[in-house]
C-alpha cells in the first residue's frame, strides 16, 4: 500500500480515480481508502478531477469514503461546486440527517447534478 500512497498522492494524482476504482474493485477495506484519501489533493490544473474521482466512487455505490476527505476539503474553505456537490451526493446517498440541512443551506453545490442524481 505504501508504493500506491506514494503514487497517488506525491508521483501521479490526476490517476486516483482510476487507481481508486480498482482499489474499490479489489474490496480494500475502507480504513485503507480513506488512509489514501487523507493526503490526496486536488490537483489544480484538472477542474474534472473530483468530477471523475467521484464518479468512480458512485459507479460502485461506494460514496461514503470519501465523506470525511470532503468534509475537510470544504471545512479547509474550499468553494468549488464540484466539490460540493460530490459532498452533497455523500450525504443524500448515506441518508446522512446533515443532508437535508447541509442541501438547504449549502450555496455552492450544483442543484441541478443533487437534482439528477437524487432521481436516478
């Protein structure tokens, strides 16, 4: 694991939706994705990257790993409404009781991406 934290968070980031998706794949325990997670940073120069990691994440109905990494991502300030809304899908996937509050009161996410897939 240690070779696969050192490419996805230092060597290679723009990858961590495809080496998570496999990851996922393989049934790594969540203790160890979020591990990875917790030094992942969104790369800058890809505005899609949290769109794709995500999506990987979602493909597998497997969202809620990454509660706790967005949550410090958006407790860090951050404003984008991709990650918002990934954040948003966490919680409505979970059921979480934030969900309710976090969509009525969240000014950032993408109502419509919480819209479609509430509905799918």
């Amino acid at each position: 694991m240690q070779f696969i934290e050192a490419f996805v968070q230092k060597k290679a980031p723009q990858t961590a939706p495809i080496v998570f998706g496999v990851l996922l794949d393989f049934n790594i325990s969540e203790e160890q994705i979020q591990k990875l997670l917790s030094g992942l940073r969104i790369p800058q120069d890809d505005p899609d990257w949290i769109v794709r990691l995500t999506e990987s994440f979602e493909k597998r109905t497997h969202l809620y790993p990454l509660r706790t990494w967005l949550e410090n991502i958006v407790n860090d300030g951050n404003t984008d409404s991709k990650v918002h809304a990934s954040l948003a899908k966490v919680y409505v996937d979970s059921n979480s009781s934030n969900a309710k509050y976090f969509l009525e009161t969240n000014q950032y996410y993408d109502s419509l991406i919480i819209g479609k897939f509430c509905e799918s």
